[in-house]
C-alpha cells in the first residue's frame, strides 16, 4: 500500500488499512481483511508490519465526531508495544479532550492506587489509508482474558452452574443480557457472554436463569445497604447500612474505584454509565476496572460530589468502609505526583498535539463549553483542576 510521509513527533506512527481502502462506515459490523503496522517507534521491538484485524467504529454519539474511534479485533492474539497478547485493542480518538490525556490520568491514579487491574495504552499518530487521522491512544480493551480482567470462565456450564461475571453499567434495555437492579435501579449489562447466549445471540434457558440468580443476589447486597428502604424512599435517607453488606464486596476496591472517578470529577458515575465491576461466584462484588474519562476533570469543583452515586450513598454512612478509606488515603496520598506525571505526558505528546490540532482544530465541542486557546491551555486547566480537587477530596476524607 501507499506510505504516507508523517511529521516526526517521537511518537510511534500507526498505519491502518482497509481492503482497496474501503472506508469504516459501522460501529457494529466488523469491516474484516484489514491490516495493521507499526512503524517508528523509538523502542524498535515495537515496530511490526501488516497484522489482519478486524475493524469497526466504537461508541454511539462519538461516532457521529468527525475524528472516530476503533475497535481491532486480530486475527491471533499477539502482544502489541509491551502490553500483553490479545486480539482486541482500541484506538481513542480522545476528540473532546484536548489535553488528550485525561483518560491516562485516570489509568495513571488507577495504578496509583494499586486497583486489581488497570487498561494500558500508548500514544500513536494514525495514519488510516494513507490519510494522517491525528493523536491517537492505542491500547487495551475492557474485557475478560487472563491478561486483561483475569476471571475464571468456564467452558461448560450446567443451568442451574453460576459463573463469574463482568458487568457495565449501561441504559441498554435491548441487550438481552440487561436488567435493574430491586432498589438502586441500577442499569446492568453482563459483558462476558460465554455460558448466556447462543451462536444467535440470544439468551439460553441457562442465561436466563444465571442472570434472574445473579439479579437476585445484587438485590441481597442493596437490601443489606438500605435496610429500611420501602418503595419511593430515596436512599440518601436511609439508615446506615447492615455491616454484613461487607461479606458480599472487595471494601478496598469500592474506596479506590471512589477514589480515582472522584479526583477525576468523572460524572459518569452520575447516570451511570461506562462503570465496569466483576461479581464472582463467592458473592464477592468487585468495583473497576476504571474506564471512560473523556468528559472529565472539565469543571473545578469545591466539593466531592459522587460519594451520593451508585451505592455510595450508603456505603459512607458504614463505619468500617470510612475507617478504611482514611486508611487508604493515608497510604496513597503521598504517592500522587500529578504535576509530574501531566508534565512529562505533556513533553511526550505535545509535538503530537499540536499536529492533531491543525487538522481538527482546537475548538472540538469540550464538555466544559470553554474551548481554550491551545494545547497547552487545555493541559495546564486540567494540571490545575485536579491537583485542586486531590485537595478537595483530601478535605473529605479528614471529615469522614
């Protein structure tokens, strides 16, 4: 194929190409015989030609962006830029985030705080059918795998078998693996498949029963987390929780999954959407990993606000998920260097950037409505609005 020449910006330089350069038209159909390479980087066991994959577009409204974003499936699983071997990867587009890095902030808090597993990624200049597309993150994708979310799946399954589960909160009612939860209403997806659906893709009689199992002991979980709920109460009001909520979650990962979304002023968690946890067969509910960080950090906060989201609420009225989080803050604290961390992504990407910017522009629609001067007005607003809100929660948490 046709090698387009890209400015050097230290970055590696992905090429992606379809059949005869057909163009990506679906976020839901796979567009199948395309390749991929990596040319250019600076470590040269990175740097690999013309790997099949599939492709599609990701995402419902960011689809409609005039900078997409893709999911490759390869045909074999192989290890990409250090990160371990699998087929599915991402390429974010990062269209409403001019700092471009707030989805690796929040990565970097994730690993920060030690959460079980945490996505990894790298930033690479697109160049999709001989046609520069920009400042791209290439990485990992949400999903079970021993290398990604390491739960054990089985392979067969009996009906009345449970399984593990990784679930994302969602407002899908037509996937048939979608239901609510009795008193939170809280909109789940089950987002491994294996032991649900047939090869239709519709829901087994044994998919059926494991979700109706699995919704009725969520159902356990919120009835231990608001004891005196009744029909119409809202749940802030509620008294505090039975302590044995806390044979039925991982405290630890509920406090950093807190953590992370709250110094990212993420508000997702607010409808919510885009919240990935795992419920396995011990009844253990386990918070991450943290995902989808495109609109945050775009408003400097005074006060935390999502201690009131997902069950929160009642969580931080629970003696010993508040002493644990003291403890935890007290332990992570000190390991937070944000102003270091922005500042060397800044020196690695900013050539990028600046790149990217003359193709699409500086003014993308950014959540916050204050489109910024330049690259590095949007990276010092977002350096600022979260070493301010890690004061904040600090705050918070002295108060507990």
């Amino acid at each position: 194929s046709d090698v387009v020449s890209v400015a050097y910006t230290a970055l590696p330089t992905l090429y992606l190409n379809t059949p005869d350069g057909v163009e990506i038209t679906s976020n839901e159909d796979w567009l199948e015989d395309a390749t991929i390479s990596v040319v250019g980087a600076y470590n040269e066991d990175w740097n690999f030609e013309s790997v099949k994959t599939g492709i599609k577009g990701k995402g419902k409204a960011s689809w409609e962006r005039p900078k997409k974003s893709y999911t490759l499936k390869l045909e074999e699983k192989r290890e990409i830029m250090d990160m371990p071997e699998e087929k599915r990867w991402i390429l974010l587009a990062n269209y409403r985030d001019k700092s471009f890095m707030r989805i690796e902030t929040a990565l970097y808090l994730s690993e920060t705080f030690k959460l079980s597993w945490t996505p990894h990624g790298e930033f690479v200049d697109l160049v999709l059918n001989g046609e520069y597309k920009g400042l791209y993150w290439f990485g990992e994708t949400v999903k079970v795998d021993e290398n990604r979310v390491n739960i054990y799946e089985p392979l067969d399954l009996f009906n009345d078998d449970d399984k593990n589960y990784l679930l994302e909160t969602e407002e899908d009612s037509s996937d048939p693996l979608y239901f609510k939860s009795g008193i939170r209403k809280i909109p789940y997806i089950v987002k491994n498949e294996n032991g649900m659906l047939d090869s239709d893709g519709n829901i087994t009689s044994g998919g059926k029963e494991r979700l109706e199992r699995l919704n009725a002991k969520i159902n356990v979980l919120e009835k231990l987390l608001y004891p005196d709920f009744t029909e119409g109460t809202d749940t802030n009001k509620c008294s505090a929780p039975n302590e044995g909520y806390s044979s039925m979650i991982d405290i630890d990962s509920w406090i950093k999954f807190w953590l992370v979304n709250e110094i990212m002023d993420n508000k997702k968690l607010e409808t919510p959407e885009s919240c990935f946890f795992t419920f396995d067969r011990q009844n253990i509910f386990k918070a991450g990993p943290v995902w989808d960080f495109e609109t945050a950090s775009v408003y400097q906060q005074s006060s935390c606000r999502l201690h009131n989201t997902l069950y929160y609420d009642a969580l931080f009225k629970s003696p010993a998920f508040t002493a644990r989080t003291r403890e935890l803050w007290d332990t992570y604290y000190s390991r937070m260097d944000i102003e270091a961390f922005i500042e060397s992504t800044r020196d690695a990407i900013s050539t990028a950037a600046q790149y990217d910017m003359m193709l699409w522009g500086s003014k993308s629609n950014d959540p916050s409505g204050v489109n910024r001067k330049d690259f590095n007005a949007y990276t010092d607003f977002l350096k600022e609005t979260i070493i301010k809100k890690i004061s904040v929660v600090n705050k918070f948490i002295e108060n507990l």
